[in-house]
C-alpha cells in the first residue's frame, strides 16, 4: 500500500508565507528606505528633462551618457533644433565629425537662426580641415548672436587666423568652444 504524504501546519505555513511574498499590497518587499534599490519607479513625479540631464554629463565629460539623455529628449520632446543640436554636440566630442555635421545641419533646417548649432557647425568644419566654410559659418553664428557670445568671437577670430595662415598652431595655442543654450561651455581642443 502506497502512503502519501500528510499536509501538515509547517507546510500550509510556508504555502501562505510564500503566498504573503508575492502579494502586490506590501506582503513581504522591502521598505524603500531601505539599503536596496527601489522596487518600482513613482510615477506620479516628473522626470528631469533629458536635455538637462544631458547638458549636465556633457559638462561632466560623461558623453556617451550625455548622447543617450540626448535621445530620450529627442524620445519625449522629438527632433528639436535643441535636440538635434545637442545631439550633434554629443557626437562631435565623441569624435564622430560626420554624424555631428549631419545633426548639426538638421538642426539648421529646423531653426536656421539657431546659434548655438551653427557655431558647434563651425567646430566640426574646422575639425574636418574645411576653414573656408568654417569661416563663414562662425560669420553666421556671430552675426546672430550680435557678438554677444565670447566665445564665438573667439572662435570666429580662430578661423581667420588659421584661414589667412594654414601653418597657424591652433592646438598649442587656442581651443574652440563648443556654445549650447542655457548656462555652460563645452571646451574642444582643436587638432588641425
């Protein structure tokens, strides 16, 4: 004769304590207060915009993390000429000069008197070695911005110098400056 086992109050006691576990009301999840992660995210509180975030870890050095709140802007906001420029900014400090000149040129097409974008433009034309469009494009941006911008007199003075001499030693001797909307520089050192 077969026996078979009996339930006992130990087992119904760990089946209503597992139960008790995977309750959706509390059961037995930790406090988040706890030392770990939170189990959920509220979403009754607003993100940070992922423009910020991204202006934020540009200004950090954190680029490819910048790249990436880039697109979840791009993802809750669309392709902006702010995106699309930062998006461009991103890629140009991660070194990638034909991506960045596309974006940044999207950008222009969205908003063709947005300065920031025409003088990253500009930082990508002189990356590329391509000074006489740089320097017309640096035009653009100042004339824009009336002159407002140090850093795009600089810049633009930069391009005249090493458009009227080709042997001028931008590395050693000056930087471009990445300029983005809002509060901040991003500084790239040229390299001819």
């Amino acid at each position: 004769m077969i026996r078979r086992p009996r339930i006992g109050p130990i087992w119904a006691f760990l089946m209503t304590l597992s139960l008790a576990a995977c309750a959706g009301n509390g059961g037995l999840r930790p406090k988040s207060d706890g030392p770990y992660a939170p189990l959920g995210v509220d979403a009754s509180r607003n993100a940070v915009d992922g423009l910020t975030v991204g202006h934020r870890l540009m200004a950090s050095g954190e680029y490819e993390l910048a790249l990436k709140a880039y697109y979840r802007a791009a993802g809750d906001n669309g392709l902006t000429a702010d995106v699309l420029s930062a998006l461009g900014s991103a890629n140009l400090r991660l070194g990638r000069l034909g991506q960045a000149e596309t974006l940044l040129r999207r950008a222009l097409a969205k908003d063709e008197e947005f300065v920031p974008a025409w003088n990253n433009l500009g930082v990508v034309l002189m990356e590329k070695g391509e000074l006489g469009e740089a320097e017309r494009v640096f035009r653009t941006a100042f004339a824009l911005d009336n002159g407002a911008s140090e850093q795009i007199r600089e810049n633009l003075r930069l391009a005249l110098a090493k458009l009227e001499n080709p042997g001028y030693d931008v590395e050693n001797n000056n930087n471009f400056a990445l300029v983005r909307r809002g509060s901040g520089e991003y500084q790239l050192l040229s390299t001819p």
